[in-house]
C-alpha cells in the first residue's frame, strides 16, 4: 500500500479562493470589507514572518488588513488597552495577538482581553467553552483546518471511527478532540505519559499527532489505512545538504507512514498553508455573526 499525498496547499488555495468569493456579498449587504486586526510585540524573525503572511492573505482575500506592531518593551497594559480599542472599532471583525508574547506580558490575560466575538484565534475561554459544549464560537483555526481535510477524506460524520490524538494542547490537542467528538468518532488523547502509545495508535483509524517531537510516530505504529494528520513542524540536521543544513519534518515518519497509511499529510506542505486560510475563514464569519448574517456557505 502507498498512501495519499493530503495536499494541504491546494486545499488551502481552494478555501481562500471560496473565502473571496464571499467577501463581496458581505460588502454588498452591510457597505464594508471585513476587517483583520494582527498586533505584534517585538521583533521575533519567526512571528514577523507569519505576520506579514497573513497582511498579504487578508488583503487578497478582499479585506481589510490593520497592522499595528508595538515595542518589545512595551508594558502589558498599552497592549491590553490596544485590544480594547480593537474591541470597539466597528471596523474590526477579527483580532489576532500574534505569540508567543514577551516574558514580562501573561498571554491568558491579553487573550482574555480580546471579545470572543472578534477572537478569530478561537484561544479564549469563552469560545474554548463554546467550543466544548456544542455552541457556536469561534474555532482555532489549526484544528479546524485539520478537520476540514478529515472531512474532505472521510466525510462529515465520523460514526464508527477511532482517533487517537497525540497532544494534549489548548492551542491543537484539546479543540481536535473536541472537533472529532462533534463528528461522532471515538476520540482518544494521548500525551507524553500515555502507557504503550504504539499500541493506542496502532487501534485508531484517524492519527492527529501534535506533540512537537520530530518524527516520534514511526510507521509500524499506525493501523493499515489509517488517515494521518501530522500538525508537526520540526527543523532537523540535514548534513545531506551540506554542513550546517537543516530541514523540516512532522511528528510522523512521513516516508514510512506512506507504506500503511491511506492518506497523509506530508511536512511542510500539509497542515500549515491551511492555517491561515482557517484564520481567514473565521475573519468572515465573524463579520457576518456580528452584521446579524448567516454564515457564508462552503466554509
């Protein structure tokens, strides 16, 4: 057996390609674009990266990008008082506080700042809870993206299938679980203090693995034809590169994984591009939730 490359470029293009298309309905109806706010503290390689990624994204999907970008030093209290102008600009649909934060700002006190209705990261406690208990709210947007692709292979409706997710974060582990719940499939988290992981693995038809361990997942762990999502994004030595070369790779043995695996997700190229196409996507819903308009279709 030779599992499924799950192109998760193509997927996220698609998704952003069906977010335009209903960003010019929603200008139609209400006489504005819907609005991202991405606020960065400091000056980290990595988060200036993601941050100007997701400017370009916005303003190609046809809404409103704001940028604001405070000082490494910057006290917590301009920065929460910075989410509370965010909170009541009209203009704003979506707040996004790019992490991690620096030592001296506690993130769960920014996060708590933002209101969950703008919350287009799905971190605060509200939508958590939202999320939990079957209500509507807003989603973190890796999962969701993870769920999208699961849902493209095996369908909407679960029933019948066993998950196993490897992780236990409020960020990925926890809302995946919670997503593959709703679905009716029959979840299992592990994590670092689960007894014989293989063994719990190698009974789920569904692998989400999100523990951050460079290909920890070997493919003699997985049931034959399983579908694995692999959330991992881990830079490894390359010597084969030449000296001082790394690469990227997932918590899965992504080589090994294809030869019992029926679909997976490869790294890089998986689950990342479908991350800020999600983050997009929870941009316009929340624009429409709070113009009083049904959600868009197809997202």
């Amino acid at each position: 057996m030779t599992a499924d490359r799950i192109d998760g470029k193509a997927f996220a293009e698609g998704l952003r390609e069906r977010i335009a298309a209903g960003v010019a309905p929603f200008l139609a109806a209400t006489g504005r674009r819907p609005g991202l706010a991405v606020v960065l503290v400091g000056d980290d390689p990595a988060s200036q990266v993601y941050v100007g990624s997701k400017h370009k994204a916005t303003v190609e999907a046809g809404m409103l990008s704001f940028e604001h970008r405070l000082a490494a030093e910057t006290p917590e209290a301009d920065l929460i008082a910075l989410v509370e102008r965010l909170n009541a600009d009209e203009s704003v649909d979506g707040i996004l506080v790019q992490l991690p934060l620096p030592k001296h700002m506690r993130e769960s006190a920014v996060i708590e700042a933002i209101d969950p209705d703008k919350d287009v990261d799905g971190f605060h406690i509200v939508n958590a809870g939202r999320l939990a208990t079957g209500l509507p709210g807003l989603v973190p947007c890796t999962p969701l993206g993870c769920m999208m692709m699961l849902e493209d292979r095996l369908g909407r409706d679960l029933s019948g299938k066993s998950a196993v997710v490897i992780g236990r974060s409020n960020i990925v582990g926890k809302p995946m679980a919670q997503l593959l719940l709703a679905a009716n499939a029959t979840v299992t988290v592990a994590h670092s203090r689960t007894a014989d992981l293989p063994a719990v693995v190698r009974a789920a038809d569904i692998v989400v693995a999100a523990v951050g361990r460079a290909e920890m997942v070997r493919g003699d762990w997985l049931k034959p034809g399983a579908v694995v999502i692999d959330v991992g994004i881990n830079r490894i030595a390359a010597p084969e590169r030449g000296e001082g070369k790394t690469r990227l790779v997932g918590d899965v043995a992504y080589a090994e994984a294809l030869e019992t695996a029926s679909a997976v997700t490869p790294v890089p190229g998986g689950v990342g591009p479908m991350t800020i196409a999600v983050l997009l996507r929870n941009t316009l819903v929340a624009a429409h939730r709070r113009a009083g308009l049904p959600a868009p279709e197809g997202l």
